[in-house]
C-alpha cells in the first residue's frame, strides 16, 4: 500500500489580505481573470457559487487547524471533492464526519494519527479482515526520529524534504531546519534518510536504531543541473551552448551599489565596467568583450523578460539572478541592440514554503573623498604669483586678506544609508514577493546628494494545472540635486571671502579685480535645483500549457516615466562674475515604453533525442512628451512662473515626440542527444524606424554546438575526477542601431534651422517650422556584429574546482558615425549619420572558482579575466580620416585621442617627450642642427629652431619623429592607449562557526591614463588656483632644474615669459601615465548570531556585518584615482581631467533580518 504522510501546511490570513492589495495596486483586471478561470474549472455537476475544494486540501486545512496529522492512502481519495458549505462543526471529528461520510469514507485514530479509509461496508473484504493499524500504518508507533539539518556554517535549513528511502514517507523541516519523522514499519527502523535541498547536494543517512539524527548538507557547487535564465526561457547550464555569465542574489544584495552595471564589476569575465566619477548618481559603463562601435554599443537590459531599465533606480535586494549573454549564439535572439550583449535580470518570486518569510537589511555609512588635492593658500599664492611674474602690489597684504580653503569648504564627508523590507510566502496555486526600499546618499560635495523610493510587488497564480498567471510590478522614485561646478574648484582665489554680509545681491564673498571666476560655495547654494523621476514600470503574463510539451507564452509590459526637473538661479555678485535677474526654468517630461511578446514553445523527447522549439513575436514603442517653460525676474524663491515680475520673459517649447518603434519575430531550436551532443540555433527579424525602406528590417541569425566529453566512456572510465568537461562553439551574427535618432533617411521638419521670429512688433511671438538644414543618408543602415566564440567547461572532483575558457572574434561591420558635411555641400555647420567602416575584438577569457570545507571551515575562491585587442579596421565614410575627440582642459592646444584606421580606437596622440633639457647648451646645439638641416633641404633658416626660440634648461625635448631636425605638427605620433591588456577580479569568501568574510578585488593590467590634471596642479592656467606641486617646478622661485619642467623664466628685459616651450599647453607624453590598479572594492565582515540566541527575539536569523568600499588602491598612477573613464566611453576615453568628480572610500554598518 502506497501511504503518504501529510505534514502541516500554515494558511496565514495575513497572505490573504496581502493578496488583495497587491491585486488592487496593479492587477484589477488580472484578479478578475483569475477568479473567472478558478470558477471554470469545477468539478463535474458543481455550479458557480460553491465553495468547492479537493479533499486532500480540506484535510490539509484541518491538519493545520487542529494540529493532527492524517495518514491516508492516495488512491482512496483521488479525485475527490467535498463542499465546505457543508462544513460547520468546530469539532475535528465532527468535521471528519460531515466530510468523509458523502464519499464513503471513514477515520481511525491511532495514537497521534487519523487513519483515512474506506468505510468498512465499502472496503475490500480482506481489508475488512485486518485491523486499521495493520492495514494502513502498520507499526506507526514503533519509532520517531528527529534531527535538524544545517548548512555548512551551521544555519538551519527551511523546507529540507526528508524521506525514508525506498517509501513515501516524509516530511519537510521547520524554519529553524529541525524535523520529526515516525517511521511507520518496524523494518525501517535501520533503513536510510534521503535529505534533499535546492540549491545543495542530498545526502543519505543511515539510521542505524537512533532516535536523533543530524545532518549537515553541503552546497550543491555549481550543479550542472542548475537552471539558467536565457533569452524567452530557460536552459540546464549542463544544455548550454553559448558564452554565458551568472551572478547569483548573494553576491550583490548587500552591496553598497545603486546599479546593476556596478553590481557586475570586477564579477563576469570579459565584463568592463568603470564608473565615470564619485558622484552619487554617476553611471557606471559597460563594455562587454570590447567597444563594438565608434558610437559605442551598450548591452540590452532584460528584467524578467521585458525591455527595462536597470540604472541606479534599481534595488538588488530584489535580485535573484543576473545573466550576462556575451556571444551571438547566446545574444542574438535579441537581435537588434544585443550587439554590446544582454544582461539579463531575474527579479524574486516567492518561494515553495509554508509559512511567510520577512527580510529586513539595512546598512549606514560614511563616504570620504580619495587623494583630494590641496590648494594654494594665502601665503602661497602671493608667493607663487610673484614668482609666476604677476605684480601683487595693488592686491593687499596677504596676512590681512583672507585665507579661503575651497577643497575644506566645498568637499566634506557624505553620509550614505539604505534599508529594505521584503516579504516572501506562498501556498498551494499563488506566491508573491513584496519589497520596499529607501536610499540616500549625500555626495562629498556641498549641496550634492541622491536618494530613491522603491516598492516591488511579484506575484504567480496557478489557476489550473494548464493555466499560469502573473505580474512584476516595480514603482519607484528618484530624485536628485546636481551639481552646478566642476570636480575639483581649481578656478577659485584664497583671498575671497565665502559670504560677504554686506553684499547685497546673494550676500557671497566678492573676488577682487585679478579673478574673474565665481564664488564655489555661492555658485552651488544660489542654484536651487531638483531633479525628480517618478517611474512605474511592469509586465503581466499568461502561461498555457496547451498540451503536454507545447507551451503559449504571453507577457505585456509598460514603463512609464515622468521627469519633474526644477532650476530657480538666484541673482548673484561674485565681482566680475555677476547676475542681477533671478531665474526660473521647469521642465516635465513623459516618456512611456510598451513591449508585448507572444512565445510558442515546444519540447520533445524521443529515446536518447531531446527536440525543444520555440517561436515568437515581439512589438516595443516608445513616445515622449516634453514641456519646457522658463522665466526671469522674480523677487522671491519659488517653483511657480507666475510670480515672475516681467511675464515678457516667458518662454516654453515642448510637444510629442515619438521615439522608437520596434517589430520583431524570433525562433530558436534545441537539440540533444543522449545528453551529450547540443545544439543550438537562433534567428530574428527586427524592422526598426531608424531605416529607410530598403534596410528597414534586419535579419540576425546563429548557431551553436555543444560536446559534453564527460559523459563518453573514455573520460568516466580514464578520468575519473573529471565531472564535467562540455567544448562549445558558436557564430552569429548581431544588430545595433547606434542610437541614431529617427527619420535620418530623409529631409525632415523641425524647429531647428527653421524661421524663428520672437518678439513681434504687436508684442507677439512665433516661431516659423522648416525643412531642418540635415544632409539625409537614405542608404543608412543596420551595424552588424559577426561573433565566433570558442569555450571550454571543466568541472573536477564533484564540481569542487570549475573552470571556464573562451575565445572570441567579434567583427563589426558598417559602423555609424556622425560624420561633419563640408561648407561646400551647402549644409553648414551639419553632419550625416553613416556607415563609416569596420572593428575588430578579440580576445581570451578565463574564469575558475573552488570551494571546500575543512572542518568547521569553509572557504570559496573565484577569479576571472580578461584579454582583448582592439582594433579600427576601416574608416571609409570619412575617407580613412581619424577623429578627434577628448577634452583635456581650458587653454590646452588640442584634443587628446585619435581614432584611426589600422589602430586600436581612442589612442592619446601628441608629442614623445624623451626628458628635460639639461643645459641651455644642449638646446643650441640642437637649434644649430635645424638650421644646418634646412639650409640642407633648401629651406630658409631664420626663425628656425629646434622646439621654440626661448627653449631653455628644464623645458621639455620632444622626440624629432620624421627625423627633420624641427620639432613640428609632423612630429605628433600615438603616446598611449586606455585599453588595458587585461581586466580582472577575484573574490574570497571564508566562514567560520557564524562568523564570515568576503572580499572582492578588482583591477586591470596594461593601458595608459593621460593625466591631463597635472596642467592644473603645477601652473597657474589663466586666473586658476593650482597645488604646492609648482613650487617644484624646474628654475620655479629660485629653484634649480628639478624633474618637473619649468613654467617660465625671466628674460633680459626683467619681463617674465611664462612656459616659452609650451610644456604646459601641448599634448604629451609627459602626461601619459600606467593605468594599472588593482581595487579591495568591496570587503564585509559579519557575524550570524546563534540561533539559540535570536530565536529568543522572534528571528529566524540575524546577521551584523561592517563593510568597506575602495578601501585599498594599489597603483603608480599619480592623480586621484586610476578608475578614468574620461569624456566619454569611445572616442574619448581615458582622460582624466579636473572635471572629474573625486572617487570617495565608504565605511558602514549593516544588519540582515529575518523573520
């Protein structure tokens, strides 16, 4: 006889109520649904209105009402349904009755058991033979083990099925991981447990007559059974044919990060990420196995299959998995955009438990900003003004004047915090999760800080055992106060005060006549500005299982955004910098995003042949509507353009904007057999409004095979210590638009370029539409991405030691690039987006990881890295000529980097700077030979020099690269790269009788910073403040040479010539540094409090922990901080310039709750 123990299973009323809010949040109409298809599906002859329910769950409810538990036999009561209308006694046995006795059942008790059976008139007549303690329990009462199952640190294990091998009897264990089991024959009472847990490996216990048996389980490492999101779906890991990287909750819930790029740094090899700045809202950016394009090419981001954003609104608390798809076979069926890759984000559902699991993470801090430079001050400045040349008679004496400190006054430490609540729980057809969040962080500079509202709500409904439903519904708000200044206040005097009481325009220090810069401190405070983003963004689908193996798909997503942005500019006098009008500008802007996409999929196993088809159809729009309004002349600080004192200043602009429509039809195939040959193969069509008619739709296809050698007779038999070893190699081909904006194509109307007519004579305004003055490119088209991927799995010793290898050849074609129309062309002062030509990425990837346990000890390890070679194989839209990009600074003679064809993108381009010149000799000599060299080549020689005429001793000596005896624009060659060789991290993770600690180091080996800060800390570039650095300068204030070179020299006349070799204002070598580094970017040390202890408050677990980020930078590079992203990811990358908001180190406290 087949019996089945039933254990409790809590129905809290609490899930109930919580349901019917969420459904009234977001899902009216979805609730509806799910109530019509509940009623639906009643059994045979029962109508609408009933209270209908299986007997098997109107036992389980007693079960838990009155704390019993039944024995019973499954057959008996299949398919059997009872009408709890019926059903009114509060007494057990009397609700036993009213239940059993319309289906011919009846009940026994036996000790603490309730024997369900057939009534004796109905029972087979050798059952009526038998006492019911022989027929259904046989010795029920002849044993009960109890034990509790912990992880490997010794926590206790909810919902751990426990089960005598060979029956069906069972149980699960509590949240605290115990259990108690009564083993119903007398024979068992040496048989074998089995306990099972996702996520680690089962175990089997021998009994051997104990009445208490404990186990510790240890995690499953890396099961090749474990299930990975993929594009529309989900795959085995051990099924997987394409390059795919995994980062699991754990790994990020507590990280101090607002962003899933940051979450991924220095986590997924072949993964660059480098955060622009210490801003608080500063992006972090992604190259995933190098630039793809000249315009760049971002990853697409996927949250629970819908098209989202995952910027630093995002909450990972709510995180259960992020999957990076780094090859074609795994990227393209996205298609289009999924050139830069897909970063795929599974949020969490509730889980298969019996009772509701609350989480309550907090953590607080400080922020302090790294390797912050020091001004000048008072005395100093004098002191180097004099030296500098400039008379400082007229200016006061410095020990009067006063002596301003901008870096203390404008840069402080932040205060940064973060708490969330989730709540977790499930019962037998529905589960759900809910979060809320609160972040905040204050930025280092003065009137700077960011802080985001966040609630969750996930949610599935089983209506039948064909039909799913559900929804993902995330609402948050951000809001933020930018910044108005630079970085680093170089542009500022000491001799000003910070506020003037008798100023009566802003009450700010006014700077004297030799400074024509502003206030700092009053530049920030006399701007009230908010930046707020309320968002609601979500999908709810619909799961029907047609038939066994052939599943429809349904999902239909919306984000909505509403951009609130506030800018009031009091009037202000900082002396020559002043403005007497106050200022009020208000923008709104909506931008709503909706995808719906339909998923037939279909799976079949035929002896060793597994078949898997899947097949799609997908729509995205995306519109905006934008309203600006501004005004001038207020009298007070306000939000609202009414008050403004001259409504003749009124102005506002704004419409509706379409901004992306998007059609696509998608179908993948997979095929196994005998669970040891893959194979894969994706296609998609996407048509996009970006195209004109001829290359509107874009067809991106792959293909992929996979080899799993472990499981060949060979290896088991010759290598056994091999656990896994899968080879796996793929091409395809990928599609980006570049973000171009629409209606390229062809000629367009606009604003732009138009008639614009304000301030008619009536005293009216217009303003006149025309054919915007844009060169249209009707043969634009689709950039292509053609992918080879090579990789190796290797799994050893149980999967104990995993390691990854990949090799890539990733080639762009027809990449766009807004290219300038010359004057001729008769569109001045225009560009045309076109197909410019084509890039090369290769490279090399490694990732390995190892746990284990010693004792009470465990450990893991992980690291990974990556190798790539950029290359610009082909500019032919602009004639192979390079493009120039790269800011270094005010007054610097030119942009630093240079992309051109036949070299790596983004190169520093400028002059090779072989030292200092040591003597004045040394420079005639070479002056001597210039002349010498053009009188050779029939040039003229006067005014001919090797650098300058006034090169002297401490400037300077640029390389002669044509080798012409001058120093000229022909001399300029490439002095550096940003591209590092390699980019790596690795992390450790230790544990210890409740105590843990885990690290994670970051770094990059190889590529150049041009470390364009150093024009600002020793010279004084126009009325700028520099460092104490210029007191080291060569021949500075009565120095001799040094290895800095010189800012000047005073000449015959007495008259100081300031950097006559221009060291300061040319491109470099000088300035190009090593960008190695490596990181401890983030380190946490916690402690789990005993059980035995935080159960006495009510808590299943608490854990306390401390956390550090940027805590150690190991690196040569002199300026701030190595991790440089510059003006931009692409064309101008690596320049560090003092623009740059400072990197800050954070240490925090945090708790981890659990209820």
């Amino acid at each position: 006889m087949n019996n089945n123990l039933l254990s409790s299973k809590k129905h809290i009323p609490v899930w109930s109520r919580l349901l019917v809010l969420l459904m009234l949040i977001g899902c009216l109409p979805l609730s509806a649904t799910s109530q019509d298809l509940a009623s639906a599906n009643l059994p045979p002859g029962k109508k609408n209105g009933q209270k209908i329910k299986s007997l098997r769950d109107a036992l389980d409810n007693l079960s838990t009402k009155y704390g019993v538990q039944f024995a019973i036999n499954d057959k008996v009561i299949e398919n059997k349904f009872i009408d709890l209308e019926k059903v009114k006694s509060n007494n057990l046995e009397e609700a036993l009755s009213t239940i059993l006795k319309p289906l011919k059942l009846d009940f026994k008790k036996v000790e603490n058991y309730y024997v369900i059976q057939e009534a004796e008139e109905n029972a087979p007549e050798k059952e009526k033979k038998k006492p019911v303690s022989d027929s259904v329990i046989s010795n029920f009462q002849a044993i009960t083990i109890s034990g509790r199952v912990v992880d490997d640190k010794g926590e206790g294990l909810p919902g751990v099925t426990v089960l005598l091998k060979g029956t069906t009897t069972g149980t699960t264990t509590d949240m605290n991981g115990t259990y108690s089991l009564s083993i119903p024959d007398e024979n068992a009472r040496n048989g074998i447990l089995t306990f099972s847990y996702v996520g680690f490996a089962s175990s089997e216990v021998a009994i051997n007559n104990r009445a208490s048996v404990d186990v510790t389980l240890s995690p499953d490492l890396q099961t090749l059974s474990e299930v990975v999101v993929v594009g529309y779906g989900t795959q085995k890991r051990s099924d997987l044919t394409g390059a795919v990287a995994s980062v699991k909750a754990e790994e990020v819930r507590n990280l101090p990060v607002r962003s899933v790029n940051e979450a991924l740094q220095g986590r997924a090899a072949g993964v660059q990420v480098t955060r622009s700045s210490g801003q608080p809202v500063a992006q972090s950016d992604i190259v995933i196995r190098g630039i793809g394009s000249i315009g760049g090419m971002s990853p697409l981001y996927i949250v629970d299959g819908i098209r989202m954003s995952a910027g630093n609104n995002f909450n990972l608390q709510d995180v259960e998995s992020i999957e990076v798809l780094k090859d074609a076979s795994a990227a393209a069926i996205y298609g289009a955009q999924a050139a830069g890759g897909v970063v795929l984000v599974t949020t969490k559902r509730g889980a298969n438990q019996e009772k509701i699991n609350i989480n309550f993470s907090a953590y607080t801090g400080i922020r302090k900003p790294v390797n912050l430079v020091k001004l000048l001050n008072t005395q100093q400045y004098f002191q180097a003004k004099q030296a500098f040349g400039v008379n400082t008679s007229g200016w006061g004496d410095p020990n009067q004047l006063p002596n301003t400190d901008w870096i203390d006054e404008t840069f402080d430490s932040g205060k940064e915090q973060s708490y969330s609540l989730s709540m977790a729980g499930s019962s037998g057809k529905s589960n759900f999760y809910l979060s809320a969040n609160y972040q905040r962080e204050d930025g280092i500079r003065i009137d700077n800080w960011f802080e985001r509202y966040g609630v969750r709500a996930n949610a599935d409904y089983q209506i039948n055992k064909k039909f799913k439903i559900g929804e993902t519904l995330y609402a948050w708000r951000r809001g933020e106060n930018p910044l108005q200044g630079s970085g680093i206040p170089y542009r500022s005097v000491p001799t000003s005060l910070v506020r003037d009481p008798n100023n009566p325009i802003g009450g700010w220090g006014i700077a004297d006549s030799y400074f024509a810069g502003p206030n700092p401190v009053g530049n920030e405070y006399k701007n009230h500005q908010l930046n707020e983003t309320y968002a609601l963004e979500g999908n709810v689908y619909a799961d029907w299982e047609i038939m066994k193996g052939l599943n429809f798909r349904s999902t239909f997503g919306a984000s909505l955004y509403n951009d609130k942005n506030y800018n009031f500019q009091e009037a202000y006098d900082f002396g020559i910098v002043k403005n007497t009008v106050a200022y009020l500008g208000r923008d709104n802007n909506t931008q709503r995003n909706l995808t719906a996409n339909f998923v037939l999929t279909y799976g079949k196993t035929i002896g060793n042949h597994d078949f898997k088809a899947m097949a799609g159809y997908e729509a995205f729009k995306q519109d905006l509507s934008s309203l600006h309004g501004e005004a001038q002349n207020f009298q007070v600080i306000t939000k609202t353009l009414d008050l403004t004192t001259d409504p003749s200043t009124y102005k506002a602009s704004g419409g509706e904007y379409p901004q992306t429509r998007l059609l696509s039809q998608f179908g993948r195939i997979n095929y196994s057999y005998a669970g040891r040959y893959l194979f894969t193969a994706n296609i998609r069509r996407d048509g996009s409004d970006r195209f004109g008619p001829a290359n509107k739709w874009g067809v991106f296809p792959s293909f992929s095979v996979g080899w799993r050698m472990n499981e060949e007779a060979f290896i088991q038999d010759n290598l056994t210590f091999v656990s896994n070893l899968k080879l796996r190699g793929s091409y395809g081909k990928l599609g980006s638009t570049s973000n171009i904006p629409q209606f390229t194509y062809q000629a367009s109307y606009g604003g732009a370029g138009g008639t614009n007519i304000l301030g008619l004579p009536d005293g009216s305004r217009a303003k006149g539409y025309a054919l915007t003055a844009q060169l249209p490119n009707e043969a634009i088209k689709w950039e292509e991405v053609l992918q080879t991927d090579i990789g190796l799995d290797i799994g050893l010793f149980k999967n104990q030691v995993n390691v990854t290898l990949d090799w890539y050849n990733r080639q762009t074609k027809d990449m766009i690039y807004q290219v300038p129309t010359p004057p001729s062309a008769g569109f001045n002062a225009s560009n045309v987006f076109t197909n410019i030509g084509q890039m090369s990425n290769k490279g090399f990837e490694i990732a390995a990881d190892y746990r284990g346990k010693t004792g009470g000890f465990t450990y893991s390890l992980g690291i990974n890295g990556a190798f790539n070679t950029n290359q610009v194989k082909k500019l032919g839209g602009t004639n192979n000529n390079p493009i120039n990009d790269g800011f270094a600074g005010d007054y610097v003679e030119s942009t630093v980097s240079r992309t051109e064809a036949g070299r790596p993108m983004s190169q520093f381009y400028g002059y090779v700077a072989e030292g200092l010149f040591q003597t004045n000799a040394e420079v005639a000599t070479l002056n001597q030979q210039a002349v010498e060299k053009a009188a050779a080549a029939g040039q003229p020689t006067t005014g001919v020099f090797f650098q300058q005429e006034a090169t002297g001793a401490g400037d300077l000596r640029f390389k002669d690269i044509n080798g012409d005896g001058r120093i000229t624009e022909s001399d300029k060659t490439f002095i550096g790269t940003p591209w590092p060789k390699i980019t790596y991290g690795f992390n450790i993770n230790l544990g210890y009788k409740g105590f843990d600690l885990t690290a994670l180091f970051q770094g990059v080996q190889g590529g150049d910073i041009y470390n364009a800060n150093l024009y600002y800390t020793q010279f004084f570039v126009g009325d700028y403040n520099t460092t104490p650095n210029i007191f080291g300068t060569s021949f500075f204030n009565g120095n001799g040479l040094t290895d800095k070179p010189r800012v000047g020299y005073t000449d015959a006349s007495g008259n100081y010539v300031r950097d006559p070799n221009r060291n300061y204002t040319r491109i470099s070598s000088y300035y190009v540094e090593k960008a190695s580094y490596l990181k401890l970017r983030n380190l946490q040390i916690g402690y789990t409090i005993p059980k035995e202890i935080s159960q006495r408050v009510k808590l299943a677990n608490a854990r306390i922990y401390l956390q550090g980020q940027n805590l150690i930078t190991i690196t040569k590079y002199r300026g701030m901080d190595p991790e440089v992203l510059g003006n931009n990811g692409t064309t101008g990358r690596g320049v560090d310039n003092f623009n740059l908001y400072p990197r800050t180190v954070l240490y925090a406290v945090g708790v981890d709750l659990s209820f």
